[in-house]
C-alpha cells in the first residue's frame, strides 16, 4: 500500500489549532473550553472523509470522533489525544503565537497535545488519500478537560469503545506502558473556638493539624524509599493546601488540609487511605482532644500494558520499521486518560512527539518527530486493523 503524509499538512494544521484559545475553564479565567478547537477539528476530519459526531458534555465543553470504517472484519484501533490546555500565566512567549524556529513550533499547547491532534489527523488523511481499506474501524478522538478531572474520556468511554488505543501524550517518541494514578484527599482537625486569652477553654486545630503534617512528612519521606515500580517509579504525596481558624485573637476551631496521593500500578484507595488514617488514630491515641477525620475525594487509577499485548507488539513493529530500531519502553510519573481507556477494556498504550515546556513558560514541539509519529500510527493502523 502506498501512502504518506502531508508534512506541510500537519505542520498548518498545528498553526491553526495552536492559534485557537482552548484554555481549560476550569483552570483559567481566560480558558474558552473545546467549543472552537472542536468544531475546528470536526472539519478538519470531514475534510480528509471521516464521519464525525460531535458530543457536547458541558456548554462549550465537546468530544469530537471521526471514524474511518473497515469492513468489519478486523480489529478496530482508537487514537486519543485532548483539545483543552493548562493557562498562559507567565509565558514568555506569545501562547497563541505558532511560531517555528530551528524546526520547532512554539505555543500553549504545541507539544501537550495539539502537536498530536495535528498528527493523528496527518495519519488519518494518509491512509484516506492512499486509498487504504482497513478491515477493522480507525478511531480518531479528540476530548475535552484532560487536564482538569478528564470529564472527556470519561465521557467517550461510555459512547465509544475500540479494541485498543493509542494515546498520544508527548513521550519523546517513547512507548510508554505505565504510569502513576492519585487520589485527593481532604484531612480535616477539629478544636474549639475561643478567646486568644481563654487557653482553659481553647482547642487550636491548627497546631493539631501541624502535628500531622509532622507525621505526613515522614510517611511522604517513607513512601519515595519505598520500591518502585520499574516504569513509573515510587510513589509519592505532597500536603498541597491548608485553610484553618477565623481571626487572630480566635482559637482555631477547624482546619482543612488538602492532599495530593500519587499511587503506582498495584496500589489501592484502600491502602493509601489506611495509612493516613494510622497517622490520625496514633495521634488520637496520645491526646484524646486530637479529633480528626480522613476523606478521599477524587481518584484516578494507575495505569500498567504488559509488553506481550498484542497493541504493544504491532505498534513496536511499526515504529521499527521507520525509525530502524525498536523503541524505548518508559513510564510516566503523571497522569493521562490511557488509564480510563484502558479500564473500558480497551489494550492502551502511549506514544507521543518531542519537545520541551509542558505548562511550563516556554513551550515546544519538535515538528520532524510529529511527522515520525504520524507515519507510526498509520502503520499501526494498517497492520493492527487488518486482522
């Protein structure tokens, strides 16, 4: 089969999807949301000859699919990548700028993800002009608000479902079978409001709460000696905000300490939680005015694909295959959506561009390995499809 792609398709394609302000609202004032991007990019699979359907989850908050039907007789491959991006507070660039220097393409968003979005859509318009019949369906996904609660691919897995996925995070052109999950979790201490003069009458739920917080950092100091995983590596917390007592001259009568968890592939809530709770019970044992209280309230899970994973096997094919080599195997401290796919039942792996700057005040994508990539996934969809 022949086919190839569009170089200078993908590189415009990626100016134009970098120019459009997809800043996730819910993390920016300035954030627009998927409603633009999305409709951009909807087109854009029309164009190339995709059937698309666009799910609106939120007002201005979208899903675009497109899919290339097979013939239904092979396997079916989603690809995935997010539309939203982190906000633009401190860049030192200009966020919606596209601007390329030295192969790079510089804005919010470049590498994480629109390079990929632009490279998927690169893949897909290969295989369509190439006149390539795929047995199996080619899913091409684009999700909203990945970098908030991933309220996207949360949605789409209830509409959507493939026999496998690539998620196409920035890797550095690494296959990537695991990474981190986290649970957040609220630690509440509770005293008694009174007088600053009245220390008979007083119970300080601040200082109670400086007590655990001793204790959390050791747990934090024990918890990253502790043996890691060999992709994603240990695990890890950090006490992320507190908030506690009303005025100056008033005894604190609650406090509230807000907890980032980061689990490895074998972890539970069950056991993350059980060791927060082994602080609080201690400390109650030593002062019976120590009163406390333990909540997780939101989780995402870790995220592990075994190597012999018949995604992983086609996918390292077809990576030999242009690039001349097998490919690294990594894992990745962060969260992605791969996690929520593959718990639909989906075989998912990860494999992105290069670049530099991931919300960060300076950010890049390298354009040469946009083009690797998309001639990667074309491949992986020809090869995993047809069977």
């Amino acid at each position: 089969m022949d086919y190839h792609i569009d170089q200078d398709y993908v590189i415009q394609t990626l100016k134009q999807l970098v120019r459009i302000n997809s800043v996730n609202p819910s993390l920016s004032a300035d954030g627009k949301g998927e409603a633009e991007i999305g409709t951009y990019i909807a087109d854009a699979l029309r164009t190339i000859g995709l059937t698309v359907n666009t799910h609106e989850i939120k007002p201005n908050r979208v899903n675009v699919v497109g899919v290339l039907k097979g013939s239904g007789k092979g396997r079916s491959l989603l690809l995935n990548a997010h539309m939203d991006t982190v906000g633009m507070q401190g860049m030192v660039i200009d966020p919606f700028g596209a601007e390329i220097r030295d192969g790079r393409l510089y804005g919010r968003g470049a590498l994480d993800m629109k390079g990929s979005l632009a490279a998927m859509l690169g893949a897909a318009k290969a295989l369509v002009d190439g006149g390539v019949e795929l047995a199996g369906d080619l899913l091409v996904t684009a999700v909203a608000d990945e970098e908030y609660t991933s309220l996207g691919t949360e949605h789409l897995v209830k509409h959507v479902t493939a026999d496998a996925a690539i998620v196409t995070e920035p890797t550095d052109l690494a296959l990537c079978r695991a990474h981190r999950g986290f649970i957040w979790y609220d630690v509440e201490t509770f005293g008694r409001a009174a007088h600053g003069s009245r220390y008979q009458e007083g119970i300080d739920a601040n200082i109670r709460m400086g007590r655990f917080l001793a204790q959390l950092d050791t747990l934090e100091q024990e918890l990253r000696h502790r043996t890691p995983h060999p992709l994603a590596g240990p695990p890890s917390l950090h006490a992320a905000r507190i908030r506690g007592g009303a005025e100056v001259s008033i005894y604190a009568d609650h406090c509230l300490l807000q907890i980032e968890r980061r689990t490895i592939p074998g972890e539970t809530q069950d056991q993350a939680t059980a060791e927060l709770q082994e602080i609080v019970d201690q400390l109650a044992a030593q002062d019976p005015t120590f009163k406390a209280k333990v909540k997780p309230t939101f989780r995402r899970e870790p995220f592990e694909i075994d190597t012999d994973a018949s995604i992983v096997q086609v996918l390292e094919q077809a990576y030999a295959a242009r690039l001349g080599h097998k490919p690294a195997h990594s894992g990745q401290t962060f969260w992605t959506d791969a996690a929520l796919l593959a718990e639909a039942g989906m075989e998912t792996v990860l494999l992105g561009p290069s670049g530099y700057g991931l919300h960060s005040a300076e950010e890049w994508v390298d354009l040469q390995s946009l083009v690797e990539l998309a001639y990667i996934l074309a491949d992986t969809a020809v090869n995993y499809c047809q069977k």
